[in-house]
C-alpha cells in the first residue's frame, strides 16, 4: 500500500522577522490523518513554521510541501485559521458572511454561492455552535466566538488539511472540549489537523502527533515520547518534576 505523504513537510526551513533569525533549517514532517500539535515555549519558532509554510511570512530558504504538493497547487485544499489577536475586531461583515469566506476557493469571489455552499456554511456553523450568531457583526462577537466562526470557515472550505495557530485562545475549556471532538472528527473522516497550541496536557491527552520546538526540532512523534521531561527541560530550559 502506498503510504500518503506528509500533510506538512519542511526541509532547511529558515525564516527572519526583523533581522532576528527565528527558524534556521528546520526539517519535519508532520503526518497525514492526524490531530498533530506543536508545542514549545514563546520564540519557538512555532508561529513562525506555520506562517512560513503558507506563504505568510518569507522565507529564506528550504522548501515546502503540503499534502505532497507545493502551496500553489493545493491552496483549496488548505484551510487556515489565524492567532485571535490577528482578527480585526473591526471587520465590517457577519460571521455567517466569514465563514461563507471558506466556499470561495471552489466557487471564486465573483461567483454566487449555490444551494449547497449554504448548506455546508449552515452545517458548519451548527457544528462549531455558531449557528444562532450568522447575523452578528463580526466585531461584535467575544473573542471564543470569533474563534469559533473562523474555524466554521475552514470547515465550510472542507480542506483536506487545516492548520490552526493557537485555536483556543479565550475559549472555555468546554468548548475546547467540544471543538476537538470537531478536530478530531475531521481526522477520523481522513483529513489532517495541525494546531500550534500551548496547552502541554491537552496534547498529552487529546491528540495523536507532537513536534516540540525551541528554535529548532527537539523532538516529534508520539506526544507520549515526546513531551517527556527530559525533552521539555531541554525545550524550556527548567527541571520537569519527574
């Protein structure tokens, strides 16, 4: 059986912000039909890998592929979904008008959205508990709920691989529950999931791949062997309790 390739692959990945290196040659790859999580402390260098690998930061060397292929060809099948505080609160449309955002890589911009866009706008919304808030402005919505409404957009897009940086920023922690039992249901049906994330237990627990990150790979694979603390003390330079 031919084994799918890599939902992420970088390879000698260096990116700058400012004149300060932030990645120097990272190489990972970050398997297909999994709920991967990478972890590390702040100026990991977590951020920074995703945003380089699509596009949004430049980087100046290495290679990326996605899904097997360079970002140009399977941009469609690439859902984003951006830190919260990178969200204008003053964006001048409804949340059901921003996940409406997620057919637009099949439909086009100019293109009126057909029956079945609005059902799987509907869908989506319902899933992720946004439903009752398609009106609302945008602006208007707390910050989980902001969350919420972009993550129904990448489900809306029905990418075959999403990618989401801090996803759970000002979420309680029943709607995190609830919104990686989505995640999670996502990988189930054959998709890709990779969230930067914070929590080191939520990874422990919940998810099936992590990548910890100081600058470099510290370590990637099964959060089990992963996140030991041998390998965190390294990662965030203090004793783990063993």
């Amino acid at each position: 059986m031919t084994q799918a390739p890599a939902a992420l692959a970088v390879h000698e990945l260096s990116a700058s912000y400012g004149g300060r290196t932030v990645l120097d040659g990272v190489s990972v790859d970050i398997p297909a039909g999994r709920l991967s999580g990478i972890v590390g402390p702040n100026g990991a260098g977590k951020s920074t890998l995703v945003k380089a690998a699509l596009g949004l930061v430049p980087a100046t060397r290495g290679h990326v592929r996605l899904l097997g292929e360079p970002l140009k060809r399977v941009r469609s099948r690439v859902a984003y979904v951006p830190q919260q505080e990178t969200v204008a609160r003053d964006f001048p449309i409804t949340a059901v008008q921003v996940v409406e955002m997620g057919r637009y890589p099949h439909r086009g911009w100019l293109r009126r959205l057909t029956r079945a866009d609005d059902e799987l706008v509907a869908a989506a919304m319902e899933q992720v508990g946004v439903a009752d808030l398609a009106g609302q402005p945008i602006d208007e919505l707390s910050g989980g709920q902001r969350q919420r409404v972009f993550l129904a957009r990448a489900l809306a897009q029905q990418a075959e691989l999403v990618i989401l940086d801090e996803p759970f920023t000002a979420v309680d922690a029943r709607t995190e529950s609830a919104l990686l039992d989505v995640l999670t249901g996502l990988c189930a049906e054959g998709r890709s999931v990779v969230a930067v994330h914070h929590d080191l237990r939520t990874v422990l627990d919940r998810f099936d791949h992590a990548v910890l990150m100081a600058g470099g790979i510290v370590a990637e694979g099964d959060p089990a062997d992963v996140l030991t603390p041998a390998n965190l003390e390294q990662a965030y330079g203090i004793v783990v309790a063993r």
